[in-house]
C-alpha cells in the first residue's frame, strides 16, 4: 500500500498554526519558513516544496501590519504609561487643593465682611446636650403646626 500524502495534513497543520500566530507578537510567534518548520516538526524544504512559504510570508506581513507589540515592549509601555498617568493624577489633585484654597479664603473673606470672626468658622462645634432624651419630641412638633 503506498504513503498516505502529506500535503493534505501538511496545509491543514500550517494553515491552523498561521491562524493561531498571526494574532500574536513577532517574537511570540515569529513567522518565517524556517521558523514554522522547526515549530511544527517538518523541514522548511517541505514546506517550500508544497509552495506554504508564500503563505507563510502573507500573514507574516499581516502580523507585521498588524504590529501587536511584543511582552517586552509592552512591559516598558507600560512603565512610562504609569509614569504619565501618575503625573497625571498629581497634576490634578494639585488643581483640586488650589481651588479648595481658594474657596476657604473667599468664605474668610465674606465672613469678615459680614462681621464675622473668621477664627470662629474653625471652631468644633459644640457637643449636643443628650442629659435629656428627646424622643417624643417631634411629634409634639407636628401636632404643634
């Protein structure tokens, strides 16, 4: 009985694996003949005997178009990302404390405008007499109005 054909399961083997690495980074999945042989476990002269190379070279150059960035690229991204956002955060917390400034010396302002003394605005306020309990007060209030 003669050998089974191996282009049949050969194309199937190397279309799955393009599949699978086009989506993937250059170095995680580098996409050349040679490359996918040795992944796959065939001789590259196979695969450019069956004419796989140049499909091989397409999604190479889609992966390439595609220019998902590799894990290491994507560590140093993401430190100067975090570097940015934290300026970021910081700028804005600055601008936030410079308003409240603004708005507790605009109420000063007003509070020694109105003869307020603004050294008073700071004091805790006082604690509310519980000696007495107040619990039917509110309806007196109501049956009141």
């Amino acid at each position: 009985m003669p050998r089974p054909r191996l282009e049949k399961e050969l194309r199937k083997t190397v279309r799955e694996y393009l599949a699978i690495a086009e989506n993937l980074s250059v170095e995680e999945a580098p996409l050349n003949t040679s490359a996918v042989a040795l992944q796959l476990g065939y001789d590259r002269k196979t695969l450019k005997k069956y004419g796989l190379d140049a499909e091989i070279a397409e999604v190479a150059e889609r992966q390439a178009r595609k220019g998902k960035p590799s894990p290491k690229e994507l560590e140093r991204r993401s430190d100067s990302d975090l570097l940015r956002q934290r300026h970021e955060e910081i700028t804005a917390m600055r601008q936030r404390c410079e308003e409240l400034i603004a708005r507790v010396c605009l109420a000063e302002g007003n509070a020694q405008r109105l003869g307020i003394d603004p050294i008073e605005l700071w004091q805790p306020l006082p604690v509310p007499d519980r000696s007495v309990s107040r619990a039917g007060q509110t309806r007196r209030l109501r049956e009141r109005y």
